[in-house]
C-alpha cells in the first residue's frame, strides 16, 4: 500500500507542477480540500476512489493514470 500511496504523492506533483498549479489550482479545479491534497502528496493519507476520480478529472485523465509510475517522469 505504501507504494501506491507514494506513487500517487509523484503523480499528482508532476501533473500539478505540469500545468503550473498550485495545491489551491488543485483543490478549486478538483474540488478536494487544499490540506488534504498536502497530505496526499507528503504520503500522510490515502486516496479513495472517489478522491482518485476527482482528482484525475481535473487533470483531464483517467484514475489509473494517478496509479500509474513512469519511471522516465520522475
């Protein structure tokens, strides 16, 4: 578990840092609390589902992608 938490912590820095985004551009655009996405990205919580959903909605991808390490990325 502690490996998708930390794949899921790379993802969502590289896609937010891609498009330029702050946490707050995340939160607005995924409607998910600022603080939580902090959490999410410094491994100190896990993602539902439905979290996984809202956030790669907002990135404009499917959830697996959240899920998804490419080494080549990171």
């Amino acid at each position: 578990m502690e490996d998708l938490k930390l794949t899921l912590s790379l993802k969502l820095k590289s896609l937010r840092r891609s498009r330029n985004w702050s946490q707050y551009d995340l939160a607005k655009a995924s409607h998910v609390d600022r603080s939580f996405i902090t959490d999410l990205e410094n491994c100190k919580s896990s993602a539902s589902v439905d979290t996984i959903a809202k956030l790669a909605a907002a990135f404009d991808v499917p959830g697996y992608e959240l899920l998804k390490i490419n080494e080549d990325e990171y």
